[in-house]
C-alpha cells in the first residue's frame, strides 16, 4: 500500500508548497504588482481564509461522496486555482485565485488521513498518515527553499504553475493506485459529525492554535526581506535559511509526537513559552547571520511542537468525526496564517521597522499561552476517550 500513500503524499507537497512559497518570493510578487509589502502579505491571508472557510464547509457537504473521486476532485481544483494565480492579470484577481486555491486544502488533508488509515493494519494507521503529511514537511524543506532560490531567474508565476502542475500529478497518481474504499470506510451524517465537534474540548484548541500558533506566522511571512535587508543575505543564503526552517519544522514534529502521546497540555505550555522567548531573542538577533539562523531553527522548531499537540486534544475531543476534526487542525492553523500575516503586515503599514512583525508574533505566543489555561481545566475535567478502529476509519 505504499504507492496510494505516495500518491496523496505528492498532493500534500504540492499543497505544502502553494502554502509556503509564497512568503519565500513575497518582495518579487510585491514588486510585480506594484503594491507594498504589507499588502502583498494579504497573499498569505487570503490562502489561509480559504483553508478556513473550505476545511469544515466541504468536509461536511462531502460526507456522503466516496473517497477516492473526493481526493481527485479536490486536487483539480487545486491544480486550475494555482494556474489562476500563475496568470493573474491584476493583484485583485491574485488575491481571488489565492482565496479558491485555499478552499480545497484541509478537506483534501482530512479525506487523505482517513483513506491512508483505512489501507494499512491498525497498528500502523499513524504512520500511514504520517507518510501521507511527509509531503508537506518535504515541501518546506525543498520546494520552498528551491522556489526562493529560483525567483532570481525566473518569473514567480512559474513557481505556481509548477505548483497546478505537482496537482494535476497528484490526481494522475491518485486515479491510478489508490482504491476504492467504498464498503471499507463508513459514510456518516454531517449532522453528527458537526455535533461531535461542538464541545469546548475542540473549540478551546481550536481558539488556541489559532492564536498562538500565529506567532510563527507573523514572523516568518516577512523572514525573506527580513534576511534579505536586515541580515544582509544573498538569494543563496537565504534559501538555505529557509531549509533549516523545513528542517527545524521536521524535528519538532517528531518530538512533538513524543509529547503529544506522554504530556499534551505540558508540552502545550512549553511550546508556547518557547515560541515567545525563541521569536524576542530573534528581535534583537536578526542583524547577526549566525544567530538569525539558529533562531529560524528554533523557531520552527518549538512552533512545530504544537501541531501534533493539538491533533492529539482535538482527536481526544472530536473521536466520533476524525476527519472533520483533522480537516479543523488544519483551518485553525491556517486562521494563524492568516491572523499572523495581517499583524505582521499591519504593523509594517504602521511604519514600524521591518523586524516588528516579530515582536507581533510574540505576542501571539503569549496570548496562546494564556489560552491554554482554560484548555488544560478543560483536559483535566474530561476523561480521554479510547478512540476505536471502527471511527478512525470513518469518512466525514
């Protein structure tokens, strides 16, 4: 079952690097279009709000749809709003493509774990989704850095036509090895799934990534021209720094797993705290090569730790509509993309300095970790539900 896994795992890159690049080849796109940074932020914001709004409205008018043509379908929706943004004739209409591109992500990502749980053995449901979401890390390690790389020789708008190109792959793939899990995956009700997400055990981590998990953001969206004008790094440099973020990101999802299974709500309080004096020292530390670098690292690492966190508390809180709830972990991230890019960006429009968008991100990670005090009474109150084979494999 490994070539299905490969197959959703190409969507996931391609999807990782629509997601990402763009903060990589912002001052290009800003340029371009003739708008100031600040705005060309609003190309993040407006993917994120995509992802928001397209997470739980098309996971739950999908419920009852099988699988295997959902996966294509969204892939090709992906694929023609990434071309839209490849020929977008005016930044309005970037903007727009940016917005649908967003639309088909977290419920691609929410049907793909529950497919790639239903293919393998109980016991390695896990590590099929984790091979599904290493498309997404590989995406931040390589196609992010390569397209920052690239934007020196080439037009961005290639970059995103590659991007609809890595989409039409994925379907191809997806047509062509994964199977039809009708019979095998158990079609549910969107109004139960909606009623299984409605306690305060899946608004409050929702409410909490949101808003803490935005410290990350607001930082990195203006990293490249923060590099590129504070720290004084070439196009080289650059790209590599953004290599050690894919890689910082790598690490601390595989130690976060680690505490997401043993302390979540310690490890929950630890990341946030980490975030907040991470992204500070990064404020006075920017101008320094060596020390931006190992900032970035830690950055993303104590960022990353928060991530599997809280898909396992949403897990524990939702375990009757895992794929919704999964599909949720990617919305509320990505309401912290766009929540962050549009601080960072404000408090640039505002005429403050260019690293302030870090001292933004502070504050977020502050404000997460004061949200995680009702989320811990929250945890302590309730038992952990076991979670069954039988609801893993159920689709939303």
């Amino acid at each position: 079952m490994r070539m299905p896994l490969f197959a959703m795992s190409i969507g996931a890159f391609g999807i990782g690097t629509a997601e990402f690049a763009i903060m990589g080849i912002l001052p290009q796109v800003a340029a371009s279009q003739g708008v100031s940074l600040a705005q060309a932020g609003l190309a993040v914001s407006a993917y994120a709000v995509g992802v928001v709004l397209g997470a739980p409205l098309l996971t739950v008018a999908t419920t009852r749809l099988p699988r295997k043509p959902l996966l294509i379908g969204l892939m090709l929706a992906f694929a023609a709003a990434n071309l839209a943004t490849a020929l977008a004739p005016d930044f309005g209409f970037l903007l727009g493509s940016r917005f649908v591109a967003g639309l088909p992500h977290g419920a691609f990502f929410g049907a793909a774990a529950v497919v790639g749980a239903s293919l393998v053995a109980y016991d390695r449901r896990a590590r099929a989704i984790s091979g599904i979401m290493s498309g997404l890390t590989v995406a931040t390690i390589v196609g992010v850095p390569v397209s920052a790389l690239l934007i020196g020789q080439i037009s961005w708008r290639w970059i995103f036509a590659a991007v609809a190109a890595l989409g039409l792959v994925a379907a191809a793939a997806i047509w062509a090895t994964v199977p039809d899990t009708r019979g095998v995956i158990v079609p549910t009700k969107a109004a139960d799934e909606i009623r299984a997400i409605r306690s305060k055990r899946v608004v409050l981590p929702l409410v909490t990534g949101a808003v803490g998990f935005g410290g990350m953001f607001a930082a990195y969206t203006y990293l490249t021209p923060i590099l590129e004008d504070v720290t004084g790094m070439n196009a080289v440099a650059i790209a590599i720094t953004l290599a050690v973020f894919g890689i910082g990101l790598t690490l601390g999802n595989v130690f976060g797993g680690h505490v997401a299974d043993k302390a979540p709500i310690h490890g929950l309080f630890a990341a946030f705290a980490s975030i907040a004096t991470v992204l500070l020292a990064m404020y006075f530390s920017m101008s320094n090569p060596v020390l931006a670098v190992a900032g970035v690292l830690l950055m993303a690492t104590s960022s990353s730790l928060v991530g599997p966190v809280m898909q396992r508390l949403l897990l524990d809180g939702a375990h009757q509509a895992p794929s919704l709830a999964s599909s949720l972990h990617h919305a509320a991230f990505n309401l912290a993309n766009a929540n962050g890019a549009w601080l960072g960006g404000l408090a640039l429009s505002l005429g403050l300095s260019l690293t302030a968008p870090i001292l933004v991100g502070v504050g977020l990670a502050l404000a997460g970790l004061v949200l995680s005090i009702p989320l811990a009474r929250a945890h302590a109150e309730a038992a952990v539900p076991s979670i069954e084979p039988a609801e893993l494999v159920t689709a939303s």
